[in-house]
C-alpha cells in the first residue's frame, strides 16, 4: 500500500510541476538529491563499519552475552508468552541490544528473525500475537544509547559537535519506550477485559 502512495505521490508532484511549467526545478531537486544521497552514504558507510566492528568485537568478547543476560529477566516479563530458551528470546535480545547501539542495519535482520519465531509461537497465524505487537512498539520507540546514524549524518554535514545529542537521545528514546510500553500493556488489557465482557 506504501508504494502505491509514494507512486501517487511522484506523479502528481511531477504533473503538476509539468503544467506549471517548473520541470527544470525538478530536474535540478533530482540531480541534487541524488549528489547529497551519495555524500551522506559515504559518511554513513564510514560510522557503521566502525560501529558494527566493535559490536564484532563486543560480540566475540562476550560483551553482547553478557548484556543479553542482564537483561533477560526484564525482557522475559515484557514477553511471557515467550519461553527462555526460545529461539525467539535471543534473537530478541539481539535486536534490542543492536538498538541500544543505535545500529538499526544490524537490528533489523534480528527483528525479522525475532519475528518469524513469534510466527510459529502464534501457530503460524497470520493476526499479530501481543509478543509481535509488543515487539513492534519496542522497536519503533527503541532506547538508544549511541544513535551513530544521526551522528554520521551530523558530522557529513560539517556540526561543530555531533554527538552532542547523545543525551537527549537517550532521555527523549527512553520516554517513548516507555510510553509505547504503556500504550501496548493498555490496550492489551482492554482487550482482555472486553474479552472477560463477552
């Protein structure tokens, strides 16, 4: 459905510039949308290798087990539907712990993971188990602690300081997690107790 907005878009925009006679400006956003997508991959490309190869490096030291490990307890009480040692609840901690990171590359293969196990969880259904949802707003809001995308994109673009936002990050992803964590416990129980009603 997605697409078909974005295509509609694309066709008014460039019909509309056609009647009004303001082809040569699109043309001219074209080209330099295109030379900024390059430069500011470029700068993408420098960060994430840097950060994916100390998160090789977290990996094969351990420090990734270790974190997944602290929290697991609090992880296991936001998913109860989902057993220990489900092959779901380490990819789970994988993606949550790739997001701390800000490395939403590397999270998001993890979450797809995560997400065809709570699948089979769910008996292969195609309406979305609470662990899916969850999941879902988990990964939306996602608490982050280096957001080294944001910070690649800053220093692309020449910021005196780039990771001066690392705080506010931090403080403004972990309210929404939170508050997406309220939301998503709410209206589970509503349905519950909908469900009681009937």
């Amino acid at each position: 459905m997605i697409n078909y907005i974005w295509v509609g878009m694309l066709i008014i925009g460039i019909a509309f510039a056609a009647v009004n006679g303001r082809m040569a400006e699109v043309n001219e956003a074209v080209f330099a949308g295109a030379k900024d997508a390059v430069t500011i991959s470029f700068g993408l490309i420098s960060v994430l290798v840097f950060w994916l190869g100390m998160m090789r490096i977290a990996q094969d030291a351990g420090l990734l087990k270790g974190l997944a490990f602290l929290m697991r307890g609090f992880i296991s009480k936001i998913f109860p539907e989902v057993p220990p040692n489900h092959p779901a609840m380490g990819y789970i901690l994988s993606n949550i712990t790739a997001n701390l990171f800000g490395l939403g590359n590397a999270a998001t293969p993890m979450g797809l993971k995560a997400m065809e196990q709570l699948k089979e969880l769910n008996g292969g259904k195609d309406t979305a188990s609470r662990s899916m949802i969850t999941l879902l707003a988990i990964n939306t809001a996602g608490i982050t602690l280096i957001p080294t995308t944001v910070i690649s994109i800053r220093m692309s673009y020449g910021s005196v300081s780039p990771t001066e936002i690392v705080g506010t990050t931090v403080i403004a992803s972990t309210c929404a997690t939170i508050g997406a964590l309220i939301i998503d416990r709410y209206f589970y129980h509503r349905k519950v107790r909908k469900g009681e009603k009937k």
